[in-house]
C-alpha cells in the first residue's frame, strides 16, 4: 500500500480591530460574534490495495467465454477455483467542504458543514479479471451532497430565588441533522449462465447494457415503492459480452434526519465549588421529524421486486422510526 494524502485548508476571516489570532494552528483570524468561515479541501489516494479479506477472495481459474461451448473447461481443469489475494486494488476520494461556525459564547453555539465529494474504488470480485479497470468506478460508499449541522442551546434564566432557579434554569437544548443525497447502486443480473454472466466466465453478477430513457432525479417516495424502472428498460449484452453499463452507476433515496435533545441540569446539594456535581434529566429524539429512510430499490435484474423499493433502515439505524428516550446523568 501507498498512500497519498492531499489535505489544503484555506481560512477566510474577518480582521478584528485587536488583530489577535484565534486560532493558533491556522493563519485565519475569528469573523465578528465568534463566527468562522472555513473552506477545506481533502484527498486521499489508496494503490497496490488488497483486493479482499479472508482466506477466499477472487477466483482466478476463470476466463471470459468459457461456457459459450455449454462445458465449464476453466484455465486449468485440474482445479475447480482458484482463490487468493492480490495488492492490485486502488482507490481514490476528493471532497470540498464549506464550514460555518460559531464557537461557543454566551450560551450558544451553531456548526453547519456542506461537503460535496467522489469517492472511486474498485470492488472485490472484478466482473473480468485480465480488465479490472471495467469495476473501477463510484464507491459504494461515495455520497456526493451532504449536509451536517449542529447547535447548543442553553436558556440563560438565572434567579436568586432557589425555587424558581431549580424550575426554570438550568435547560439546555440540542440538536443534529444530516441530510445527504443517495448512495450508488448497479443493475446486475444474478443467474447463472445464459440466462445471465453474459461474459460466460461462470461468475455472476454481471452488469447489463445501459439505457439511454432511465431518469432518476426528484424521484418520489410513492415513485420508489412502485417501482422506478422495469426489466424492459434495459437489453443484456450478447454472449460472450460484457455490459455497457458501468458500476454504481445509479443513485438511490437520499438520507435526511434530525436528532434533538432537551436536558435539565440540577444542582446537588453540598457539592457547590470548583467540584460541584449536577444531575441531568435528558428527553432525548431520534429521527425527530419520523422521516422514513429507504434502503436502495431491488438491483437484481431478474428479481420479482426488480427496481422498487422493499425497505426502510430500521430502528436500530440512524435515521430509523423515531425513537424516544428519556435517561438521567449525574456530572461530577
């Protein structure tokens, strides 16, 4: 492995009348009320990658047009598959990030970052294994649009009457969101030769022809669950080929949640000073607004589901059903 780190930081600021840095590690200067504008860009380059994990990974005892006789003959016949690890992966991320921040003062403080990035790799079975370049494409973890925000929140309420102090001060309110555009996905074909792995090599999974009448923008979520293309939108290559489709070359739903907090901090008695203890009441919401988050629509080209949507992520998932919660914290 070699990897390549490109990491550029470029800070704009405002000039304060004192002209004191705020923060030391960067030559940007604070905006006026705590704000700070940041623009980042990051990169990564991964090489000679392993192509996968485990005792087994690719299958090298295989070649394209194998059983177009109707016999599997593989390179060598005295072995079925031949499996092993090869450092011939490589993969590649760029991404721009515009920050807003406002660092904590007063009671308050607010984050908002927009990232937009492309992430490209190569899988861990190649649909070829002489041309992996034909895998190399969108990873299928690559997000391009993604929007992350925070704040704190606390209710400045300060009483020299105990009573009223215990009841109204000492709240606190919290918040995340993310919202990002959808994750890749291909159209394959699982089965076995011929009704698919139409590079006839004995692998499947193979990808179809690319249609030029399949759009996926502003899809709606009744759209998602009826289905957003059928079988007769796409052709299969003729024996022997390979698909003119390239890999994740889809988008699925996109992703949005918000998550909020409400606590309520409680002074305890005869722990008053520099190691005063509190007691904390936390109403907690996951998904607060009950968003439902699908999971990419049905790939497999010859599936009864093909191209719809059949779930959400789950409970135990960010961005699942809301989830309710309400615990207790004692600080010391």
């Amino acid at each position: 492995m070699q990897p390549n780190q490109l990491e550029g930081i470029l800070h704009f600021a405002d000039e304060r009348q004192d002209g004191q840095l705020r923060d030391p590690e960067h030559p940007g200067r604070q905006l006026r009320g705590n704000f700070v504008a940041d623009v980042s860009y990051n990169g990564s380059a991964g090489r000679e990658l392993t192509k996968a994990d485990g005792p087994t990974s690719e299958d090298y005892n295989r070649f394209a047009g194998d059983l177009l006789d109707g016999v599997r003959n593989r390179l060598n016949p005295n072995f079925d598959s031949v499996d092993f690890n090869r450092s011939v992966s490589r993969s590649n991320y760029e991404g721009i990030s515009l920050q807003i921040q406002r660092r904590y003062a007063r009671g308050w403080s607010f984050q908002s970052v927009y990232t937009y990035a492309v992430s490209k790799d190569l899988p861990a079975v190649a649909t070829e294994v002489t041309q992996p370049d034909l895998d190399y494409g969108y990873a299928d973890n690559d997000v391009r649009h993604r929007l992350a925000l925070n704040f704190v929140a606390e209710i400045p309420y300060r009483s020299s009457n105990p009573v009223l102090h215990a009841v109204l001060g000492g709240w606190q309110l919290n918040g995340i969101g993310i919202f990002q555009s959808g994750r890749p996905f291909s159209v394959s074909c699982t089965q076995a030769y011929p009704r698919c792995d139409f590079n006839a090599d004995g692998t499947t999974n193979d990808r179809v022809n690319m249609p030029t009448n399949v759009n996926l923008d502003n899809i709606t979520q009744d759209e998602w669950l009826n289905g957003i293309f059928t079988a007769a939108d796409f052709t299969v290559p003729a024996p022997g080929a390979f698909g003119t489709e390239s890999r994740n070359a889809f988008r699925g739903p996109g992703f949005r949640n918000i998550d909020f907090s409400l606590f309520k901090n409680f002074d305890v008695p005869g722990t008053r000073g520099p190691r005063s203890a509190k007691f904390q009441v936390r109403l907690e919401l996951f998904n607060a607004a009950n968003w439902v988050n699908f999971n990419n629509p049905t790939s497999s080209l010859t599936s009864g589901t093909f191209g719809r949507v059949t779930g959400a992520r789950g409970s135990t998932q960010s961005g699942g059903p809301r989830v309710v919660q309400i615990g207790g914290k004692y600080i010391f």
